[in-house]
C-alpha cells in the first residue's frame, strides 16, 4: 500500500509540480490549498505524512502545524515544511512549533529523500535534506 501524503501549498503551479514527482515515485497525494482544507483532511484522510509550505495567506505554516500538533486527532502526523522562507533561524522555529525539519524550494530531489528517510524511520536529525 502506497503511503499518503497531505501537500499544502497556496501555488497551485508548485502543487501540480511536486504532486506528479510524488505520484512517480509511488505516493499518494492529497492536496490542500488554505488551512481550512489542511486541518480537515489531515484528520479526515489520516496522512502518513505532511508537506507544509510555510508562507500562505491567512493562516501560515507555522501557525497550521501548532494547530496539527496541538489535536489529539493529527499530533502524531510527521509534518516536513517545504518553503521558500529561508530566513535566519527558520529550521529551529520549524522544529519547536513540531515539524521533523524544513526542505527550501525548489530542492525537489532533498525533499524526496527527506520523505523516503521519514518513512524508513531515521530520526529527525540525521535526515539528509533538512537543512
């Protein structure tokens, strides 16, 4: 059985992108374009893993991954945040609010290895394509 993942992102083009990247490598994908759309399918279709992008209007990454993890129902969801905020500091304030780490678009391929790593079961920091 393929392993689903919930990729949250406001750009469609980057969605369409990462998706058919993911389906190629055998994923199944789930996506969502706001919040609303992120909370509800996390717990309705139950991910195995989920793609945050960090910078969307309304409700940012940060704040969606606290509410993730702050729900008896979605804390136990691997969140990796896929964003082009490459900020000073990013990667510790990703790991505190919950997230496993942070991949920077475009860095597709990192991010398919951080996905295959998650779900072999490495630990967080020796995860290749967090940075």
């Amino acid at each position: 059985m393929n392993k689903k993942i919930l990729f949250v992102d406001d750009e469609q083009a980057i969605l369409k992108i990462i998706k058919s990247r993911l389906v190629a490598n055998h994923y199944e994908v789930i996506e969502a374009f706001e919040w609303r759309a992120a909370l509800e399918k996390a717990k309705t279709e139950k991910p195995d893993l989920i793609l945050l992008d960090i910078l969307m209007p309304e409700m940012d990454g940060h704040e969606i991954c606290k509410k993730l993890k702050a729900d008896a129902e979605t804390k136990h969801i691997p969140v990796i945040m896929f964003s082009a905020d490459v900020r000073i500091g990013i990667q510790s304030k990703c790991t505190e609010e919950g997230a496993l780490g942070v991949v920077f678009k475009p860095e597709v391929r990192k991010l398919l290895d951080a996905i295959k790593d998650v779900f072999a079961g490495k630990n967080p920091d020796d995860i290749e394509g967090f940075d």
